[in-house]
C-alpha cells in the first residue's frame, strides 16, 4: 500500500481559509485537512516554518489558531496571511512535505463613520427662500471595505431647531433650508446631524451644525409710540420747542443687526404744517413762527415720517397732536363707549352714563343721529336711559356719536349700543293638531311638522313622546317617519316637543293622530302581533250599540208623535247645504305665511281615498240637518206616510191659504250626533 501520510484530503496541493477581521485573538481560524494523525503517538508532526506568523497551529492537532488580530483594512492588522505547513512522516527518513495556506481576511462592519472637517458652522441670511440649498459640505467616510458597512446616509435629529433643515437627498451631505428664518426672532441655534452607515447592527457618528443668522434690511423703521401729543405753551414765539407726550419723539431700525439711521419728516401739507418744523436728525419740533390768537383755533394732527437713510423705502409714520392751552376744556373718559343692554331692560331704566371730566356739572347733550332720541334720552348728567322698549329681533345694535358741551369747549365720542337676546318666544307649531293618513311602509314620510320660534337666533329641536312614540322617529327638519314596518293598524297617538335653544330653554308641544289602514281599534293601536285589546274593543262596540238603540227609540217616538198631530212635514234641508265649510278656507299668520286653515293637517299626498275613508272612521264630528219647520195652519193636511211621494189631487186647491211663515214647533228642537 502507498503511504498518504501529509497528503491532503481533497487532493489539492494548498489550503485556503477565509477569516472576517472581527475574529478574536485564540480562536480557531480553520482545520488542515491531511492525512495523519499529528497527536503524540501519532504517525505526522506539524509545524510552521514562519515563526512570526500570526496563525498559529495547535500542538498534536490540526487547527490553526489566531495569535494576532487581522484587519481587511491593513490598520490594526494584516489584510492576508500566508504560511508555510510543514508535515512530516515520523518513523521514516522521508523528507518533510510543504503545504501552502492562504489565508484571506473577510471584511466586518468594525469602523464607524467620520466627518470630515466637523463640526460645522453656517453663516445664513435671514432672507434665505426656502428650498435653498444652504450647505453642500457635510461629507462622512467610512474606512470598511467597499460595499454596505461603508455606505453612508445623514440625517438631521430631533430637537428644538431641526424643522429649519433637513438633507436633500439621505446618501449625499446638502442640507436644504425647510422654514424662514427671521434675525429678529432667532439669532443663533444648533443642529444635530448623524451619519450612519447600513451594517447590521449599524455604526453611526454624530457632530453639531451651530447656524449663525444674518440680519438683513426687511424690517421697517418703528417708532416708540403711534402717537405723541403736545401743547403750545402760553407766548408761543418762533423757534419755542414743544414738549412732547409721552416721550420724544424717536424711530429706530427694527434689523437690529444693521441697526440703520433714520431721519424725521413731516408727511404732509397744509396750513397746520406751516406752523411747524422738525430737526431732521432729532425729530424735535419747534414752532416756525409767532402764534397769534386766531392762529391755530382748534387742535393740528401732525403725521411724521422716519426714513432709514440707506434705503428710503424703508419708513414708519406716527402722528403729533397739538393743541394750544384753552384751560380745562371739557373731555369724555371713553372713546368708544361700549354699552350692552338686555331687551328685557324696562322703560325708563338708566343703561349707562357718559363720564367725562367734569362729573358734578350740568351739561348740554347732542347726538348725530335724531331718530336715536326715539329709543333712548339722555339728561344733563349725561345718564343714557330707555324711551321705547328694546327689541333684540328688531335691531340689535345702536350706533351714534354723542357730544357733549359746557358752551366754551365741547367734545364727542362714539356711543355702540348692543341688545342682549333674552328668550322671550315659546315655539310655535303651525297647526294645534296634526292628523296623517298612512299606508304603514317602513321609513314611510308620514308628514312634516312645522314649527318656529319669535327669538331670532333659537335654533329648534324635536323629541316625540307618547304611547306611540317608539314607532316613529322625526329628523331636525321636521319630517315624521314610520321607524319600521310591522302590521300597524288602527290609531296612534303621539306628541312632538320643540325644544328651543335659549337660556333656560322653552318648550312647546303638539298633538299628533297617525291613522293605519284596516283600523279595527279606533282607541289606539292594535298590532298583529297580540290581541291584549280584544276586552276593550268589545266593550266599546257594546256601548255604540247600546247608543244607537237608543237614538232608534227616540225616532220612533218621534215619528209617532208626528202622526198624532196631523201636520204636513216638509221636506228635509239638503244636508249638502248645511255642509261644514270648506277646507280651502285662508288664514294669515306672521311665522308661518298662507296656508289652509284647518285643524288638523294631513299627510303628503292629499286626503285619503273614498275607499279609505270608507275603512277609517272620521274623527271629525258633523252637526245633525235641522229640524224640519212645521206651518201654523192648513186648510189640507198631508197624511204623514214615508216613501209616498204622491199629492192629493185637491192639495192645491188652497195652497194660497197656506201661512208660509216659518215657524217650530216647541218640541222639535232635537240634534242627534252619529
């Protein structure tokens, strides 16, 4: 047999290992995989001819250890690794085999990225237009071999100011602006960014973007105050400076970064100017000549203008009041007065009262507008009170100007007047009873109940409550539904409650009749699925049977009675012309316009048919004909016979001596309801 000792298995002549860098020092890289055994006893003996090698092999085994730390990048460690393994066959003078071992170190995500040139400054006008790219030199390397664990992306962190940037693309380092930036506001601020690479887990470095912002000139000039006022002092010459109220007069350059002069103006022309002139540089105002008395006789609104020097597009305006001393003139405490008055405030009733500076004096009250004096008076105390009563749904607010006098100095004010609402209506339903005919159909519109309120801004809600209630419900707009179908007959009765939206809230309600085909219960419902009524609906049909008995007896004796006296009857009244009258009857009402006057409504779709007629009982109650009118006297007298509609042929032979007088008798006035 041959001897295979220090041959390899496979039959190659060299042996490769792949080792990943993040291997650690001591552990097995791999097996050399020869015939033989290396352990002591053993028929082979390994060993390697490099000493200084960071592989290692094991004594009496076959494994090759790590003694060094490896690194693909060449940094901390070799990026490869080859070796010499000698074998050689114990017991024999055969020379010692060479076996070559390649070693080839893999790449591991052991480097996180770097920035270069972090951290970061950013230097930003506050005029920047969003979407701007603002910073293109973010950049991060990562020293991982080629490939995933030295892909970069960047991103910018949560924090206060990270909504003003963000990267235009996650792969590449430019940032792009997100919001306005405003000097003003916001002078200086940070911003995290990180850089990540896409290992699993991934390694990831974060460094500090410090963003300075720039003013620039897109503020205009601002004065201290709107408005200054002065008085002329008494002797007023030329050059007298006045003194304002309340400080002097100044602007100043609201880009507090460019800070910009400004100079003063008059921005205006006209007489009153003429009387005055300003220090460019100062804004000081001091008179431009000699005041006489007729000079200057009411007060002069100056308007005054800043400009910044180095751009004259730049402005503010403010104004200067002055008025010459005249004393203590007299001056209302307000301007506006607002007033708030409830409607339900009586007449006669003080509201409010025109203060000014002189409180103890009797003075003369004028208003703009005339008509105002028709709601309201006001006395020389200035005490505003009602004339007419007020009417929230009629006018809910008064405008006018008061003025006021003491017959040397006057003044004026502007007076509004609001009307409190005060819930004063009841709701109202158009009709006092609604009656429907229905077919009895699921989500069947039954009819629409119509109310309204007399309070101008109450909005309406309605409820149904009753028996009957659960059966139906009813949308905001008033439309009465069947809830579903389930056999209905007879009568239901329901009410509907409007309830209004005041403070506290007022009700009304209305009663509602809902009849069903095939009533056999006209005192409510009666459903097929029970007959818990059937004691109530005999009894009833007992006693309209006892009554109609009754109403027969009394014919009876009637007509008897007729027969004894021997009268002529006449013949009955045309019921049709006694008929009730007629539904198309108009009424007018304020809230609800022209409809028909009638005391129940029916259901959309008209009256019902003859043949549901026929089916329904009527809840309306018909008066009886009237009663038949009996003549005083006859010389001939028809016999009283029913169905014979024949005339004695000497019946009109006297028919002049008739008396046709009208006239009953005492025992006739009987009325029978049915």
């Amino acid at each position: 047999l041959s001897d295979n000792r220090c041959y390899l298995e496979n039959g190659a002549s060299s042996e490769i290992f792949f080792v990943s860098e993040d291997n650690a020092v001591g552990s097995i890289i791999g097996q050399v995989r020869v015939h033989g055994d290396p352990r002591s006893g053993g028929t082979i003996a390994l060993h390697l001819k490099e000493t200084d090698s960071p592989i290692a092999i094991s004594p009496g085994t076959k494994n090759l250890t790590l003694r060094r730390k490896l690194d693909k990048e060449g940094e901390e460690g070799p990026s490869s690794v080859f070796i010499h393994l000698i074998c050689e066959r114990l017991h024999t003078l055969d020379p010692g085999f060479v076996i070559p071992v390649n070693i080839r170190v893999t790449d591991a995500n052991d480097n996180s990225p770097v920035f270069i040139n972090a951290p970061y400054v950013l230097n930003i006008s506050e005029v920047t237009v969003v979407g701007t790219r603002v910073l293109q030199g973010v950049h991060a390397v990562d020293n991982d071999q080629q490939g995933p664990f030295s892909s970069v992306k960047y991103s910018v962190l949560s924090g206060p100011h990270s909504d003003f940037f963000e990267f235009e693309n996650e792969l590449e380092g430019t940032l792009v602006l997100r919001k306005p930036l405003d000097y003003e506001t916001l002078k200086s601020f940070d911003v995290n960014i990180r850089a990540q690479d896409h290992g699993e887990p991934p390694r990831k470095t974060d460094t500090v973007l410090t963003v300075h912002v720039v003013d620039a000139d897109d503020q205009n000039p601002r004065f201290l105050d709107d408005r200054y006022m002065s008085t002329i002092p008494e002797s007023p010459k030329r050059g007298t400076v006045l003194t304002i109220k309340p400080r002097d007069i100044k602007a100043f350059d609201q880009d507090l970064g460019i800070n910009a002069p400004v100079f003063y103006t008059f921005n205006g022309l006209g007489t009153d100017y003429t009387y005055f002139k300003i220090n460019r540089n100062s804004g000081k105002v001091s008179l431009s000549r000699d005041l006489g008395e007729s000079d200057l006789q009411h007060p002069a609104t100056l308007v005054i203008r800043a400009t910044q020097q180095d751009n004259p597009d730049r402005y503010a305006l403010a104004t200067l009041t002055v008025s010459r001393n005249s004393g203590n003139g007299i001056r209302f405490s307000h301007s506006p007065f607002y007033i708030k008055v409830s409607e339900s405030t009586p007449v006669g009733a003080t509201v409010a009262t025109f203060t000014n500076n002189k409180p103890n004096q009797h003075l003369r009250y004028f208003v703009s507008d005339q008509n105002i004096l028709k709601t309201f008076a006001i006395n020389t105390k200035g005490e505003l009170s009602l004339r007419k009563k007020l009417d929230y749904e009629d006018k809910s607010e008064y405008f006018f100007k008061v003025f006021a006098t003491d017959g040397i100095t006057n003044d004026s004010s502007v007076v509004n007047v609001s009307v409190q609402d005060v819930n004063e209506w009841e709701p109202r339903f158009r009709y006092p009873h609604y009656e429907f005919f229905v077919s009895g159909q699921p989500n069947e519109l039954i009819g629409r109940i119509e109310a309204a309120d007399g309070d101008k801004n109450d909005k309406l809600a309605l409820t149904l409550t009753g028996v009957n209630a659960s059966m139906f419900f009813i949308t905001p707009t008033g439309e009465l539904r069947l809830r579903e179908a389930g056999g209905h007959e007879g009568v239901a009765n329901l009410a509907v409650v409007a309830t209004d939206s005041g403070n506290p809230p007022r009700r009304a309600s209305v009663p509602v009749t809902v009849h069903f085909p095939e009533s056999g219960d006209t005192a409510g419902i009666v459903s097929s699925r029970g007959n818990s009524g059937a004691p109530l609906l005999l009894a009833g049909l007992g006693a309209i049977l006892l009554l109609l008995a009754f109403v027969i007896a009394l014919l009876i004796a009637y007509i008897c009675k007729a027969k004894r006296s021997r009268q002529e009857l006449p013949s009955l009244p045309s019921e049709k012309s006694q008929a009730a009258p007629s539904m198309a009857e108009r009424m007018n009402s304020s809230m609800f316009g022209d409809r028909i006057k009638s005391p129940t409504a029916s259901a959309m779709g008209g009256i019902p048919s003859d043949f549901s007629k026929s089916r329904i009982p009527s809840p309306k109650v018909h008066p009886a004909p009237q009663p038949p009118i009996w003549p005083s006297s006859s010389t001939r007298v028809k016999k009283l016979s029913w169905g014979d509609d024949k005339t004695d042929s000497d019946s009109t032979d006297n028919i002049n001596n008739i008396d046709t007088t009208p006239k009953l008798i005492d025992n006739t006035n009987l009325t029978v309801y049915f």
